[in-house]
C-alpha cells in the first residue's frame, strides 16, 4: 500500500503487518525483512516508514491498572485517546501529553515526546516506569531506570530502532476536572512573549502560538497561554462534534495571503490584553484534533513540519534570526508554536534540552528543502538542533553534529543485532 507520515511526504509502497501477540511477531521477525515499527503513523516524516512495516494497531489492551498509584500497564498500540476516554472519568490524566491525543503509548516512547509542561515535568519517559521490548533475536527485555538501563535510555526517544515495544506501564496523575483554567495573553513582540514565559515560569502548561510573518517591531507577536488543571468539576470526557477536512484542498488556497489573514484575525481574536476563560482540557492540548484529517489542508503534495530547539541562553538571539528569515522569504505556517523547555534528560536521543523550541508547518513544493536547509544553519549557529519526529529531510551531517550520544546508540545497535533488523527511510538517511 502507500503509506506516508501524519506530513504525507515522503509517501512510499510498503507492506504493512500487524500483530495481536507476541507468537505473531515472532513469526515476522523469522523473515529476513528490516521492519519499522509504526502506531497510528503521526510522527510527520519518514521515522516509521521502510519497505516493511509492523504495526501495532491491533495490539492495545490494557493489562492492569493499581488505582491507588495511578499506574496503567498496557500494549504498545493503546491510544492516548483511549486512555483519556477510559481513565479521565475515574479522576486519572496523562502526566505528559503531546498536541495530539492520536498516539499510541508505544510511539510516545519511541518519540519521547513532551507537551506544554516539559518546563516542570520534562518528557513522555519521565512517567513511565517500565518498558518490555522484543529484541532482534526474538528475546523480550523488560527495562526501566533502574533494571537494564542501557536498553531504557536508548528505547526512549529511539525512534523504534532497538526492538519491537510490546508494553510499557506508565504513571497517570490525578485530576478532579475535565477543565483547565486558562489565561490568554497578547504579547506584540519575541521580546514580550519571552518575557511572558519567564514571568510565569510557575505555571504547570504554557505555550505560545506566533504570527510568523509578523515584521518590524511586531515580530514574533504572539497569543501566550497558560493554564492548570481545575480544582472541581465534571470529568468527561469531551462530547463536542469534530469538524473534517474531507478531501484534499487545491494547493493554491495556502500561501503567504491567506496565511497572513488567517494570522491577524487569530491574533486579534482576543479583543483585550488578556483573557481568562475554562476550557476543556481536549480544547486545552489537542486544539488540531478538533478537525480530522487536517492534514488535507496541505494538497496532495503534503507538508514538512519544522521543529527545532535553541538553547536558552542564546534563544532570544537565535529565534529572532530564524523568524526574520521565515517572514523575509514569506514562508508563513499559521501553525506555528513556542515552548519553553526544561533539562535535558539521560535519554542518548532524546530532543529537548533547556530552551526555546518552535515548530512550524510548511506546505511542500520545489524550493521548500533549500529554504528548510537554510533553517538548519541557523539552528546550527546556534547550537540547537531538529526533533527526529517531525523531520523528513535533516542531513546526517546536522545530526551527528547536533546529537552528541549518536555513535553510542549506533554501537548499541550494532552490538544487540538492532542496526540489521529495524530501520526506517530515516535512520538509512541520517546514518543511524
């Protein structure tokens, strides 16, 4: 079939298996294919594609649930949606969440991914407290910080290259509300909303969304929010009706225009200075989800999303040059986000550390790479570097200069068998 990332470029024919139990993957590790492992295929570019896909959509059972320590033990293919809909009634919520609840537990591992409270609470590993893989040669391993380390740190945010994650238990939080108290605040310059996010560094969540094709005085102004979980209240799930995005729309519809417009009414959609209101918390950390199928909005030809991180000493510095860039060459992407994130953590490929991070959407056509490459040095300048689950076409160079623990976790699969067994388009193009 064809098959591409939640970015839809690149799209390749592969052979897609799933599995239901262990005996089944068994039987397709016997065969002499590489295999990638996938979820629901929301990481944007190439990290779980190969000419040979298992996939873990028929593999999500929860196994066990401690209701005193809030620890969930499940298959690799559960969904956070499924999680949130199960245990978010029984006062139970993720610990870290990325922007969409359409992940499996498996793929948030392989990612590491982290959310708008990665200041306080750092990444997806950081609740989760034991992983069991199989291995190249068929074995299962359990691993965690303290039992079989080696394999933990080189699983989390190994983008599926050291076996197959059959189940991981996490630790979910207590929560009395479906509801975040947030407050919405305009920042009308870089300036400001960086000032914003160190004057509110207490906040459990913050993040900010950019018009990056702001100019001038107003560049990078910004809609800057935070929020809490709410102290009492309902604990349902959210019932609202998604919206869809049915076919692809006409490439043309996207462009520095629309994108300018659409920029400005979403900016002044807060009439004020700020704004306090309740939200659901699916409208709080999944806003995309509300439309199905986003990603049509791009045409046929897809996206690039570009996610990177700039240290934060010099992260002023270095965003302010990446968005004169972007809104000198009128590249406008209307999703474009602003996180502050905490320490870096032991993980060997792990994306955050201390800094500013902006993740932007790019539609695809015949100059983006080279405006993309352009980024690249940029971020390189300043010693940032890109996030492995929104790239389709970083160069092994940048990531080998960008990704210090990268000859560990190659010599690490070279020793386990991994290196011959698992790959991706991208662990072949970054040299992994």
């Amino acid at each position: 079939m064809n098959i591409s990332g939640w970015g839809r470029y690149p799209a390749i024919d592969a052979d897609l298996y799933s599995f239901e139990s262990e005996k089944e993957i068994l039987a397709h590790m016997g065969a002499s294919h590489e295999y990638a492992a996938r979820g629901l295929g929301r990481s944007y570019g190439d990290s779980s594609l190969a000419r040979h896909i298992l996939t873990s959509s028929r593999y999500r059972s929860f196994l066990h649930f401690d209701g005193q320590a809030g620890i969930l033990t499940c298959e690799s293919g559960a969904s956070l949606e499924e999680i949130i809909d199960c245990f978010l009634p029984r006062g139970w919520f993720l610990a870290i969440t990325p922007g969409t609840k359409y992940v499996t537990v498996g793929g948030a591992i392989a990612c590491d991914v982290h959310g708008k409270n990665h200041h306080h609470d750092g990444c997806f590993s950081e609740c989760v407290e034991s992983i069991k893989v199989m291995l190249a040669n068929g074995e299962i391993a359990s691993c965690s910080k303290d039992q079989n380390e080696e394999l933990f740190y080189a699983t989390c945010g190994g983008m599926g290259l050291t076996g197959i994650i059959l189940e991981a238990s996490i630790q979910l939080i207590p929560v009395k509300s479906a509801y975040i108290d947030q407050t919405t605040i305009k920042a009308e310059s870089l300036a400001e909303v960086f000032d914003l996010f160190e004057e509110h560094i207490d906040s459990k969540y913050s993040v900010a969304w950019l018009d990056c094709l702001a100019t001038g005085e107003h560049l990078g102004r910004s809609l800057f929010m935070k929020g809490g979980h709410r102290i009492d209240g309902r604990l349902e799930p959210d019932k609202k009706k998604y919206m869809s995005v049915p076919v692809d729309m006409p490439g043309f519809t996207l462009n520095q225009y629309s994108v300018k417009l659409f920029n400005l009414l979403y900016y002044n959609r807060i009439m004020g200075k700020s704004k306090e209101d309740v939200v659901h918390l699916n409208g709080f950390f999944y806003p995309l989800d509300n439309v199905l199928h986003w990603n049509r909005m791009y045409g046929k030809k897809g996206f690039a999303q570009y996610q990177c991180v700039i240290p934060k000493e010099v992260g002023k510095d270095g965003m302010t040059r990446l968005l004169k860039y972007i809104s000198d060459n009128k590249r406008g992407s209307f999703l474009s986000v602003l996180k502050l994130l905490g320490k870096k953590n032991r993980n060997w490929l792990s994306f955050p550390v201390e800094g500013y991070t902006l993740a932007l959407d790019f539609k695809m056509d015949d100059t983006l790479l080279n405006f993309m490459n352009e980024l690249d040095s940029i971020v390189s300048d300043y010693d940032g570097r890109i996030y492995l689950a929104k790239d389709s076409r970083m160069s092994a160079g940048f990531f080998k200069q960008s990704y210090p623990m990268l000859e560990k976790f190659r010599s690490y699969r070279s020793e386990t068998g991994a290196a011959e067994k698992f790959n991706s388009l991208q662990s072949r193009r970054l040299g992994l």
